[in-house]
C-alpha cells in the first residue's frame, strides 16, 4: 500500500527526471549519480514498504513457449541491424560463423539463469540474489542491474529512432518518434505479462515470416562463391568477431524475470535453447544472405540486411519493399523495448518490495525517453560503443555476475548441507 496518494506517486519522478533534464546537457554523467536519490526518496517517503509477505507484483502466468517467443526479437530486433556490419569489419566473409561461436555464451546464461530459477522458483534475480549474498550487497547488486536495464532501454530506443529517422521518417523529430513508441509499451506493460505473452504470439511469426521470402526473392542475385575462402584470415579474426553476437546472446538473461511467471517452468530450459537456436539460425541465414550478395562489402553499408531488401526487384514489379521490411521490424523492435522497460518497472518494485509496480510505468517512461535522446549524438557514436564496449559491458552484467551467484548459492548451500546434524534413526 502507498503512504502517500497516487498523484505524489506520479508527480515526484516527473519532478526528479524534469531536474535531470536540465542537468543532463552540460552534465550528462552526473545522471548515475543523481538517480540513485530518486529510488531512495522514493522508498523512504512515498511508499510503505511489505517486509514481511513475500509480494508477487504481476499475477499473471504465462506458458514457456510465450517466454521463448518474448526473448526471440528481444535478441534479434537490434542484432539484425548491428551484427552484420560488426562482424563483417572483424571476419570479412566469415561473418556467417561468428554468430555460432557468440551463441555459447547465450546458452550457458540460459544454462545459469534457470539453474538459479531452481533454486529460488518463486522470484527473480532482483529477489533471491538476498539469499545469495545477503540483503545490503543485493540492494547494491540490484541497483546495478535497475540502472542497466534503464540504460538499456534508453540504447534501444535510439537505435529505434535513428534506423526509423534515417530509413522511414527523416524529417520526423526523433521525440516523437521515442515517444510513440513509448507510450504504447506503457499500455502493453500496465496489461501485465500475459498481454506480453500473447502480443509476442500475435507478433512474433509476422516478425519471422519475411525472412525465408526474402531470401526466395534474392536467390537470382546471390553468389554463394562470396563465402570463400572460409576462414581465410585464420582463427583470431573470427574470435574477434563473435564478441558482438555473443553480446546480443547474452541478452537470455531476461528469461530470469519470466521464469516465476511461468505455467510450466519445467519447459523453462527447454524453450529457452530453443529460442536461442532460432536466434542463431536466422542471424547465421541473415550473414549467408548478405555476404553472398555483397561479399567483404558488407561490412560498409549501414545496414546491411536493409540494403539487400533494397535490391530485391521481380519482374519491374515487387520493388521498393524497403517500407514493408521496416513496418515489420518494427513489431519485433516494439517486443523487445517492452520486455526491457517491463523489466526495468518490475524489478523496481521488487527492489522497492512496492506492492505493485504501475504506478511507476509513466515515470520511468519519461526517463527511459529522457536517456535515449541523451545517449549518443549520432548513429556513429552509439554503433562504436556496440563494436567497443557493449561486447563486454553486457555479457559481464547478463553472464558473468549470474555466474557468480550461482557459484556462491552452491557454497553456501554445500556449507548448509554439512552443517546440518546427522539423522538417527529409530530403527
């Protein structure tokens, strides 16, 4: 329940991120540390905190199979745009095996994720890292992964406005475009995760199906001789160009906010390889199809997979299907904000311990919104951090600290097991 009324609930983010607004031009850096005041003053003044029932903040159930479908564009939407190029620059016309070797990270953090979910079945990372490491470093720990998730969804927001400003909407100011698009993920989000679930059953095989046409069009155009020699530059090249899928793979992560959700969380596992393996097929299809029509090329356009649509011409007939690409990516590009900024509402109010967490949709919509305007200047700058940065950034957030846990929360479970007195029987 709420010590104060709703309309303070609402009011004092917007207060708080207008303030960051100001700061934010001159003193963009200064945002990680003035936000950490917003969930303190939150949680001290406005809401009254439930310590002693465990609260579940989204009624909701969905089945593992909606679950695969969520994390399937939540890892393709923006791979589809980046990888290609990335990759390109690293392996040439190996780029096609690059995302093989990137998704073994993917399936270990699967691997890791649902390992802790069987431990802890009733909550997610945010919730059970207390049992693991104690209730001060989990308040530090989840606070770290509530500002990635913001971060997050601010990075995929730009990426959002500039692909549709550059490709579709050019004089459109990009405010309008971040908002739009915002707004509607608010509505999706206060639905719960079962509007999420069945909106990525109606999405998801649209988001799919132009991939095998596609490339049906453009078989008179591909020469399949542009993917040799296979391995030319050896090893190291290819190693170096896996870093950026394996990234994007990393991003299974969020099957552990899902997993409580779920109706038969023994599938858990199960469909999340699953939608990993369809992650790394269409990625593994979409290289083939570039580096056939472009060979080494590819690595200088833009976006790779949207030119190859650009080219796609039958008969003076079908032409100009760039539009029709670009309206059905943006279901997949839609999925994937949602089920970030989703993450980032819901893991506020668990870390909050609110007793519901749609009061705070707006106000982090506003912030998400005020973070992808700020966050690069232009598409270069944001596409050198994905080649740079995001590499390790991500997988060390999304792999190596679930890692961690995980190692912890089987040493101190073995420590329990020996501390425990042995049984005497009566017999």
């Amino acid at each position: 329940m709420f010590n104060g009324t709703k309309r303070e609930i609402l009011i004092f983010p917007i207060v708080s991120s207008f303030f960051t607004a100001i700061a934010a031009p001159c003193y963009f850096h200064l945002i990680s540390f003035l936000q950490p005041a917003f969930f303190i003053f939150l949680k001290r003044y406005y809401i009254k905190i439930n310590k002693e029932v465990r609260i579940m903040h989204d009624k909701g159930k969905i089945t593992a199979y909606q679950m695969a479908l969520m994390i399937y564009p939540t890892i393709y939407a923006t791979a589809v745009l980046m990888v290609p190029e990335i990759t390109g620059q690293y392996v040439g016309r190996d780029s096609w095996a690059a995302p093989i070797l990137g998704s073994l990270n993917g399936f270990f953090t699967a691997y890791v994720l649902y390992k802790l979910h069987k431990m802890y079945p009733n909550e997610s990372l945010i919730q059970y890292s207390k049992h693991i490491i104690g209730p001060f470093l989990s308040k530090i720990l989840g606070l770290f992964y509530l500002f990635f998730f913001l971060y997050m969804c601010g990075f995929i927001l730009k990426e959002y406005s500039f692909f549709i400003g550059i490709s579709l909407l050019p004089k459109t100011p990009m405010i309008a475009i971040i908002g739009s698009v915002v707004i509607m993920a608010s509505l999706a989000i206060t639905g719960g995760v079962e509007i999420l679930g069945r909106a990525s059953q109606l999405f998801v095989p649209i988001f799919i199906l132009p991939i095998p046409i596609f490339t049906i069009m453009l078989l008179k155009d591909l020469d399949p001789k542009n993917v040799l020699p296979i391995l030319e530059h050896g090893l190291l090249p290819l190693l170096q160009g896996s870093a950026a899928p394996q990234a994007w793979f990393s991003e299974v992560f969020l099957i552990s906010m899902f997993l409580p959700f779920l109706k038969d969380p023994e599938k858990g596992l199960k469909w999340s390889f699953i939608s990993l393996f369809a992650v790394l097929l269409s990625l593994v299809s979409l290289n083939l199809l570039t580096t056939f029509l472009f060979g080494e090329m590819t690595a200088s356009y833009t976006f790779p997979v949207f030119k190859a649509v650009r080219i796609i011409s039958l008969s003076d007939f079908f032409e100009h299907l760039e539009a029709g690409i670009i309206t059905i990516w943006i279901l997949g590009a839609y999925i994937k904000i949602t089920v970030f900024y989703y993450a980032l509402v819901l893991g506020t109010a668990q870390w909050l311990n609110l007793s519901d967490f749609k009061p705070i949709v707006l106000p982090f919509g506003l912030l998400i919104s005020l973070f992808a305007i700020w966050e690069f200047a232009n598409l270069q700058e944001q596409f050198e951090f994905s080649k740079f940065i995001f590499p390790f950034y991500v997988p060390f957030m999304l792999t190596v600290l679930p890692t961690i846990l995980l190692i912890i929360a089987k040493i101190r479970t073995r420590n329990t097991m020996k501390k425990e007195p042995p049984r005497i029987s009566n017999y």
